[in-house]
C-alpha cells in the first residue's frame, strides 16, 4: 500500500496536511521558522490582526495551570498595515498557504481589516475570531450573542471573496446553533474552539493571577471539550470543521478527526515542543497505514455510536 | 536558536540553596553569548504546558553550566533529574551584553539571586576585570563570589541581615565607590537580578549619562517571540510607549530604552 | 490570637466549617464513613436522587483525560424512598448537615422528589441539580434555558420549605442572568459548578469512550473555569456560592473563597484521597491565620482587581 | 478498610513481562482475604485523578506483594518507582473469594494475565490443593505455575502459539479433565482474567450446576463504592437485571449472580 495521503482541500485551500498551527501560539512567521520548516505546515495561522496596531492587555498575560495556559494577551498585533509591510513578504517565501486571523471591536472594524487584508496578494483565507466583546454594544461578546454573531460574518462576507472561518467561542453552549447560522451565513468552513475563559488568582496577594483578571484557558486541560464541541458542530453542518484544543500527539488529533474535522490546529503544545505540528502529520499518516486508510479524509467523522 | 537533547554530566548542590546543573550541549553551547538563556524542557512535569527559562553560567567545550534554585514547581521536579538523563533545550535565546565596552569604560556588575550566575559568562567573555556588587538576605543567597574573584574581579557584597559584606543593600558598597569617584573611570553597567534592582541601577545610570545593561526577568511562555507573554515597555520615540518582548528583543536592554513606569515585579 | 474561626451559617444551615463533599463523589455516606468522619464534614452532600430509581448510564461511565475526569454515570440512585429508609437513617448518626441533590426528567419530577424529602426529618437543604436534559421538552438542558430553569426552581420552591440551592450548569456562559433568575425565583444559595460537557475517543476502536458518548468534566482541568464562574456569579448576586471544581488543597479553596464563595465542595478529590474535605479545612485554618483573618467569612470575595 | 503509607521493601521483573512490588504494609497486610484488591495511588502521575486497583499476590509478615504489567500511563509510572519510596495504599478492598468448600469438592483455579497472582494467594489460603489451569498468548505471557507447583497445586498451561503446555485456549485442558469426570470429583470454579474467560467458564459451570466464583476487571474510581463506575449487572429476582459495584460488592460474584447479556470487555 503507498503512504496515506494527508493532503486536503479545505474551503478551497489545498493543504499537504491537515494540520495547522493555531493563531497566536506561532506568532507570523519569523518567530520559529529557525526551527520548523514553515512550508510542512497544512497552513500557517497568524496571530489576530485588526485593522489598526493594538497593544494588547498589561502583564502578567499568562499562568500556567493545570494541564493548561490561561492567557489574557489581548490581541497585541502591529495591525493590519503592518502585518501585510513587516510579515507577509516574509511569509510568502514558504510554500504555505497563510490564514490570517482577524478580529475587531464594532462589526465596522472587522470589515476594515477584512477588506484591507483582501486587496493583499498571498492569503489564503481569514479566520474571524469572534471571542472580543465588542465594545459598541456592550460587552456583550460577538460570539455569544446569535445576532452580533451572524452581523460580524456578514459584514465580512460583503467585502471579501476570501474563505471566511468564523472561530467559535466555547462559551458558546448552543453550539450547533451557531455553527448553522455560520454556515447559513456564508461561512466557508469553521474554527472550534477558542480557549475557554477562565481565571486564576494569587492567594497571597488576593490579586488575579492575569493583569486582565479573566483570560483563555487552552491546552491537554480542554481537549475533553473541544473534542465534544466538534463532534456537536460537525453534527449540525456541512461545510468542514478545525478542531483544536489541547492538540499534542497524532493521537490527541484522530480524536479531532473521528469526531468530525476536516483539519485541526496545533496550539499552547508548540511552547513545549514547536516541531508537534510536523510530529502531528507524520503521527497521523502511521495512524492512517496501521489503520489501512489511504487518505485522511476517511477518517472523518467515523465515530461508531 | 535550536532544539537540542542535552545529556547530564554532573547535578549537584552548589551552596547558597542553588543546584549546578552540567549539560552535555555540543550544538548549543558554543553558540552562546553571555546573557543569552536556554528554555527546558522539565522532565516529568505532566501536568506542565510551559518550559523553563534559565541563564547560562557556563558554556565551553560543547558544555552548559546552569545555576537554579528549587523555588517552584517545575525547578522542584528539575531537582530530581539525574545523570545521564536526556533535557529538551532550546536555545540559545535572547540577545546577550554587549561585549565591546567603549574605551576607557569599567564593567561594573551589579547582582541578585541567580543573576551572579548569568554575568558570570559576561566576566569570563570580557577583555579586562572589573567590578561585581553583589546583594542578598543573608549570608546564604550569595553566589560564586569565589568564581569571579578567581578571574581577577573585584566583589563588593551586601547582606541585609549583614551575614557577609557590609550590611545593607547592594546600592550600598556602589554608591561608597560611585561617591569615591569610581576610581577615576567611567563605568559601565551590567545587572542581572530582580526588576527593582534593574530600576534603581538604571536611574542612576541615566542620572549620570551612563550606560546601564539590564537583563529584565519576565515569565516566558514560548520563548522565542512568538506568545507575547514577556513583553516589556520601552520608550516609544514618540514619547509613549511599546511593547519589546523579554525573549527575543532582550532580556537585556539598557535602561534608556525601558519605558520606566511599568517594569513590575511578577511574582 | 486564637484559632480563626471556620464556622458559617449558609442559606440557614450552621455548618463547622465551609468544606462540604461534592454531590456524587462522596456516595450517600456509608461509603467514605471507614476512612472519614462524616462529622468533621461542613456538609454531607449526597449523590443526585429522583423521585423513583434509576439505572442510570451503561458502562464505561468514567475516563480519566489530562488532569481531570469524564463521568457519564447516568445519575443512578435507589429513588427518593430507596434514600431516605437506607442512608438517610445512618448519615443522622452523625453531626453534620445532610443536603440532598435532587434531580428530573420534569419539572413534576423535581416537585415528586423535593416534596417527598421535604417530609422527612434530618434533612438540611436541597440542592437542585439542573444538568439534566428536559424529556418532555426535547433535550433542552432545565439548566441552560432561562424559562426551564426558571420553573423548576419556582415548582421546587412551592413545595418545600428547605433551603434551595441550583447548581449551575457550567454550560451557561451567561452565568450572571442565571444566577440572578435563581435568586429572584427564591433560591437560598448557588452551587458552582457541575462538571463541564466533554467526550474523549478511542482512537483504536473510533468508539467513544464512554457509553453515553459525551460526559462531564471534572477535577484540576476545570478549576479555572470554576473560579471564573464563581466569581462572575458572585458580583451578580447576594445569595451566598459554594464553590467547587477541581479543588484538591486548601490554596485551591481559597480561590474560590477570594472569588466571593462562602463556602466550597470537594468532588474528584475524594477518589484520590478521602481525607481532602477534612485537610482543605485544616488547610485554610492555617491559611486565614497567616494572613491573620480571624474568620473565614472575612476571605470571601476578597479579590483585589 | 484503610489508607495506608506503605514503603517500598523490593520492586524487580518478575519475568512474563510483569513486575513485583513488595510492600512494607502491617496495616493492611493482616486483614487481607484472597481476591481482595488494593487500589494504589501512582507516584508523580500529577495529571492523574484515579488511583489504580490491583489484586493481591502475597499477604503475610505486614508485606504484601503485587505482581503488575506496565500496560499505560499508570502502570508505567508505577515501574519507576524506587525501594525505600512510600507509596499510598487504600485497601484492602471488595470481598474475596470463600474459603469454606463444601466437602467433597475440588478447587479448580482457571486464570489469564495478572489472574494468576490474584488466585495465587487463595491457592495459599484454601485448606487442600487443587487444579489450576492457566492460558495466554504464548510462554511469556504464563506467570506463576512453579509458585502453584510448589504448593502442591497441579497446573495445566495452554499458550495459544504452543510455546508451553498445550496449544489453544485454556479451555483445551479444562474441557479434556472435565470429560474425564474431573477424577470423580466435583469442581469448584475460582476465575480471574479477562470477562471472556470468566464468562466462558461461568457458562461450563452453570451447565451442570457447579459453582464458579468470578473475579471481574473494571475500570475504577473510588474503589469503595461511592462512584458507580464500575458496576456489573447482576440478575435481580424479577427477571431483569440491577446493577452491583465491583469494587465494593465484588469484585467476585458467583456465575448464578451475574447477569451475562451484558459484561462487556472494558478496552
Ligand atoms: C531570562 C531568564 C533567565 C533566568 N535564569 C535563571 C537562572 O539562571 N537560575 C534560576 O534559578 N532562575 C532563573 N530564572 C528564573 C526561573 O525561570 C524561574 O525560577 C523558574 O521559571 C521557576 O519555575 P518553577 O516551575 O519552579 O516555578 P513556578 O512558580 O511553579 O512556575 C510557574 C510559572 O511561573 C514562571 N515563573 C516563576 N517564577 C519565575 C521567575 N522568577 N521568573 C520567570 N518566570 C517565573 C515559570 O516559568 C512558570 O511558567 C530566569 C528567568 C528568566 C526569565
Ligand atoms: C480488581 C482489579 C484487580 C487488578 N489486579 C491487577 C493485578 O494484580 N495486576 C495487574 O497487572 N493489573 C491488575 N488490574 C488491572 C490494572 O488495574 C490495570 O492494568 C491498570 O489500572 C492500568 O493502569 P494504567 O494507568 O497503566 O493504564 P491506562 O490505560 O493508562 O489507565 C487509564 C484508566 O483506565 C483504567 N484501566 C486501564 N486498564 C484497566 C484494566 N485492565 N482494568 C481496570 N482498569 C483499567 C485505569 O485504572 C485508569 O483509570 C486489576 C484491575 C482490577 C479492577
Ligand atoms: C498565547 C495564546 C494566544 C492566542 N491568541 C489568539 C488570537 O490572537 N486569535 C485567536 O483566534 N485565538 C488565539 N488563541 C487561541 C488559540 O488559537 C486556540 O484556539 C486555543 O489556544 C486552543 O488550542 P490549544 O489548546 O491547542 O492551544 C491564542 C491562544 C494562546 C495560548
Ligand atoms: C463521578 C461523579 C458523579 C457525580 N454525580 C453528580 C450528581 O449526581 N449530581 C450533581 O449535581 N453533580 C454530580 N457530580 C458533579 C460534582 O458534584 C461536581 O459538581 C463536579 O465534579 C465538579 O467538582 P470537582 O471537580 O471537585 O469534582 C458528579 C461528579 C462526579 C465526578
Ligand atoms: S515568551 Fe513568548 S514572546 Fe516572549
Ligand atoms: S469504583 Fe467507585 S463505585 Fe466502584
């Protein structure tokens, strides 16, 4: 039997493997490129971009907890202009498509950037990150709120013809609902999940641990999660799914697979081991031979239940 | 920058409650610059998403020296590492001291806690001694005193509880010399110790057009630019301020370049 | 100065010290009694009963994932008569307060059981289990839809005079309207928070792992998520919060305690060692005398932020 | 009942792939019966929450021996485990097997993997040997027979690759002695190994109405009853079915109790 194939085509993208990196654990590009061949990726995944730099959230942005990160970065990225200036020549070297993650704080500004990063050469397709509270309405969050949630994919949609992948919020417990008002919405394909909010607090000082006080939990600790959020969203669409979330080994990534992603991202398992995304493939392609499939897409959704 | 398995040659305790850990790391070891650190891997920390970041004290000969005290849990479980035991690192990271002090310049380091460790590398790397002031507790936190004075270095050592050296704080025995004229040279600043040592050092630094050199201590996420956890204010040249990140962009900068209202302590 | 004091009198109830067990974990008493004092518990918390008996889940019923538990138990218990002539007996012998989870599939279920224990003696509260899925309604959670949610508390209430205390489902991301909804509708107190929805898969036989294919999550893996819902609960409302997830020492209490918990629960804990509710509470008495608090009402919702 | 710190006295292959663990536990130790368990928290498993059972192969002088496989995380970790370290013991748990055979009957002990270490210490235990016939994949995987020997016992092996006795299943021999007559006497069934051969010779036994004592493998949580996960179901008087715990009210169950549509291997 020749190898397994791992190659994908998602939302119109082909990628050699199925395995991405999750945006803001690998930067945009430079960071680790000393040390992973960037052109190995499925698809290489920015950290969020808006349309103007922003500076984030004050330190301390992260804890380590429990099997698990919570972080509280805040965004920090050098905006749209800079991005496509500084990274993306930069990105374009590697034969590997680029999926910029974007965000923005009114609907208004996700169209800007949408739109800005559309006139670029060399991106593959925009991921909408929705966990941000949009600050026009409240704080009522973009991905927790149906309305805002279907207003946000819109407005991108009218700008841009690039693949749109909402990423969903896990605190999103209707998930099936909003992974259907995506796809109804335009959607192209999805990202699930963000990490999970969360705090932790010092007890000495009876301070949060976060300078943001609450941030994202990710990580082994939320894999349980992911993996059940995947396996409802693949349930309730068509267009195909990411699944990430505490992604270290080929086999925490079958589970991603069998529940019903088309793709998955590697993400907090890079700090430790920033080779996991090329480990990930070339576990998953043993995996696929000692399993007699030929090609990772047959190990889609196939949970016996 | 690499990934390297480094092999334990030698673990054991080093005085002053601090372990020397002897790696064997032919790939990473002659590429290091004093300053520079390495991220570990902490065997058998399961439930542990992070690596560790540590300065180098030694590295020749395809070997790296570290120093480290057990103060939490990664550096408690890093205790029970054995000889011969494979380490995850990578490095080296970060951007080191300058090497090429201006002419006429006297290197003056000034140390707390592992940071007589990590500018032990700078003294062993730079052309002529100079002088080290050292700062602690007691008696008990002061290290390699020994080592540097070995290479011809002059150290100055404070305790607070007045255990070793004169009694007090390192800005003590520093302001005596400064006050005394510092023998006549114009010295240059090397620091390495907790964030409000740096601050007091680089305003004095700055009060006299001097340089100062601070390795800045933040937690660290990825260690190589890419999480923006470390990230430390500089002066903007617009007045106001940006981010640099601690992993890539430092740890060292000199104190000119830090945006001074916000360097905290992390606990 | 003398022992700080860890004495609290929640919804009513004059328990020692604020460390109760967490419902399911601990069994209906007899279980645990050989190892532990039932006495020195600030709560008996016992398992989930209904009006009648039920089977429960098939097996397997639990997987252990990174740092945490999946339990698909099913809520097996020997119904409301079963309780209260075999356990309710003995768990009276000892001198502690007795709470009783109690659940259904209908609100008319939630009222059968509540009124049935409300008649016996030696019972010191209810507390509302509102994970479970709505039979009658679809599989509408009682505990992730605010009208549900809303008439089960008001249908329990009704009958009995007990304390009441909802235990939020950690799937409701808009944890501060529910806790808010429990308190207008006559709950005494809140418990946060059950175990959070997840699934894990084995990836050899691509059969979930276990038999009600997803299942909640529990133990250190959750804490973070906990104490973020105590504490968005706790600014919301005055009724006082036991908090639990994940809680295996006293620093991991006094988490909960800062957040704004009056009191906590030990859950998964217990199965590695029985003795954690009774070291948790030694562990905080410690704890408030070095940070010379004189009472451990004095820590809660101490968060400096 | 009761948690106990025990120490470790010796830890070593044992050969068949499994290990031996000598405990230092004169608590538990007196008070244990053959087929009870000990369900034993994993040294530096920090990411676990469960313990892990495992039966009891030798209980006398306050130690107790443990005969275990690394097959996962836990029993891996397990294998590290160092003489002189203390381990935590709850235990001993469930109820074991009688040790009052009618008169006249004949102990037959069949067994597969770790099953030989569980029946080991009823073999010590009950008042006169008796059979005991053991299967597994190949040689390697057959613990035990010379320590069943030296009790007197009569042991037969099967491997399913012929490597020692016969070849096939465990029930070649069993079934050849039954249709000899058991040598005129009545057999009595003590079971440990995977739920198919405990279902197997449960089968044989209520056949022609014999009794076989059952020792089930689940997955545990508590351990002491408290959890629900491991239950087994059990025949209730009205025809259905209920469920008991294995860990509390087993894990041995006679053959009659066992409600056999449903006692699915655990992966
Ligand atoms: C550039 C750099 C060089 C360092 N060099 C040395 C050295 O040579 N010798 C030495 O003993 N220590 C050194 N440290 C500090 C060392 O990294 C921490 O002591 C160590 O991370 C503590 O880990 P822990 O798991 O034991 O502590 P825990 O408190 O259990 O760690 C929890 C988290 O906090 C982080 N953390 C805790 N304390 C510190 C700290 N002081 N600085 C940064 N992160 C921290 C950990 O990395 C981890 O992510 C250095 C730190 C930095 C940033
Ligand atoms: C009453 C009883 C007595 C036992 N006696 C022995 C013995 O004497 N020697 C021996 O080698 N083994 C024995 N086992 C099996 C032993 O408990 C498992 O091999 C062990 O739990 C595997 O743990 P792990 O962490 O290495 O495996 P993992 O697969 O990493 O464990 C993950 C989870 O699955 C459970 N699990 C995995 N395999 C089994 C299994 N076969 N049975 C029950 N739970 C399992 C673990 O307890 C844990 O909760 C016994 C099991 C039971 C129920
Ligand atoms: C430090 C850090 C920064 C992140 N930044 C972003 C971001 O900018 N945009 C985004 O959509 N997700 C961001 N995420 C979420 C990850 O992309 C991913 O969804 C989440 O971490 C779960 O995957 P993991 O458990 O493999 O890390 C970030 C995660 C981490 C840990
Ligand atoms: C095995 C098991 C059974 C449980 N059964 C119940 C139950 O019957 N009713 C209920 O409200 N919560 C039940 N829970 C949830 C716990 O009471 C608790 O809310 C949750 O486990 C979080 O706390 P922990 O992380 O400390 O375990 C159960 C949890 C476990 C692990
Ligand atoms: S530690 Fe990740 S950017 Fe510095
Ligand atoms: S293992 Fe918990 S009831 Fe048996």
């Amino acid at each position: 039997m020749s190898a397994p194939d791992l190659s994908i085509t998602l939302a119109g993208i082909r990628m050699k493997n199925p395995v991405m990196v999750a945006s803001g654990t690998f930067g945009y590009g430079p960071e680790y490129a000393d040390l992973v061949d960037l052109s190995q990726l499925g698809a290489m995944v920015v950290k969020g971009i808006s349309s103007e730099p922003w500076r984030g959230n004050q330190t301390p942005r992260t804890v380590e907890v429990a099997s698990g990160l919570i972080n509280a970065i805040g965004l920090q990225n050098p905006g749209a202009e800079g991005f496509l200036k500084t990274y993306l020549p930069f990105l374009r070297r590697f034969d590997v498509p680029v999926i910029v993650n974007i965000w923005g704080r009114t609907v208004e500004e996700y169209a800007a950037v949408a739109a800005r990063l559309s006139a670029a050469e060399g991106i593959a397709a925009l991921e909408l990150n929705v966990s941000c509270p949009n600050i026009k309405e409240g704080s009522k969050s973009f991905g927790s709120n149906a309305d805002m949630f279907q207003r946000v994919i819109a407005a991108t949609r009218a700008v841009t013809k690039l693949p749109l992948i909402p990423k969903l919020a896990p605190d999103v417990f209707r998930i099936a609902e909003f992974a259907r008002l995506a796809e109804a919405t335009g959607a192209d394909a999805l990202a699930i999940t963000n990490s999970v909010p969360a705090m932790a607090i010092d007890i000495e000082t009876r301070r949060p641990k976060l300078a943001n006080v609450t941030g994202g939990l990710s990580g082994p600790a939320i894999r349980p999660i992911a993996v059940r959020l995947v396996w409802e969203a693949a349930k309730a669409v068509k267009i195909p799914i990411i699944g990430m979330g505490g992604i270290y080994t080929a086999g925490d990534a079958a589970e991603f697979f069998i529940a019903g992603a088309s793709a998955v991202a590697v993400g907090t398992a890079n700090f430790m081991e920033p080779a996991t995304p090329l480990n990930v493939a070339a576990g998953l392609r043993d995996y696929l031979a000692r399993h007699q499939l030929g090609s990772i897409r047959e190990l889609v959704g196939t949970l016996a239940c | 920058m690499q990934l390297e398995t480094a092999i334990i040659l030698d673990h054991r305790d080093y005085g002053a409650g601090y372990r020397l850990l002897r790696l064997a790391a032919p790939q990473i070891a002659p590429q290091v610059r004093p300053g520079q650190f390495v991220h570990l891997r902490i065997p058998r920390l399961e439930a542990s998403v992070l690596r560790r970041p540590f300065s180098i004290f030694k590295a020749e000969n395809g070997e790296l020296a570290l120093l480290y005290k057990a103060i939490g849990r990664g550096t408690t479980a890093l205790s029970a590492a054995t000889v011969g035991e494979p380490l995850s690192l990578l490095g080296p990271l970060g951007n080191g001291f300058p090497l090429d002090l201006p002419a006429g310049r006297v290197p003056v380091l000034v140390a707390g806690g592992y940071g007589m460790a990590a500018l032990y590398l700078l003294a062993r790397r730079l052309a002529a001694p100079g002088l080290v002031f050292v700062g602690g507790r007691s008696a008990q936190d002061i290290l390699c005193v020994e080592e540097f004075e070995a290479l011809g270095w002059k150290v100055y050592v404070a305790t607070e509880d007045g255990s070793r050296g004169v009694r007090g704080l390192v800005t003590g025995p520093l302001d005596a010399w400064l006050a005394e004229g510092c023998a006549g040279r114009t010295p240059e600043f090397f620091v390495c110790g907790p964030n409000g040592l740096l601050e007091v050092i680089g305003q004095r630094a700055m009060a006299r057009d001097w340089r100062a050199w601070l390795s800045v201590d933040r937690h660290m996420g990825c260690g190589v630019g890419a999480c923006l956890t470390c990230v430390v204010k500089l002066q903007d040249t617009d007045g106001t301020w940006l981010w640099a990140r601690a992993c890539k962009d430092g740890p060292v900068f000199e104190s000119r370049q830090i945006h001074w209202d916000r360097i905290e302590e992390e606990a």
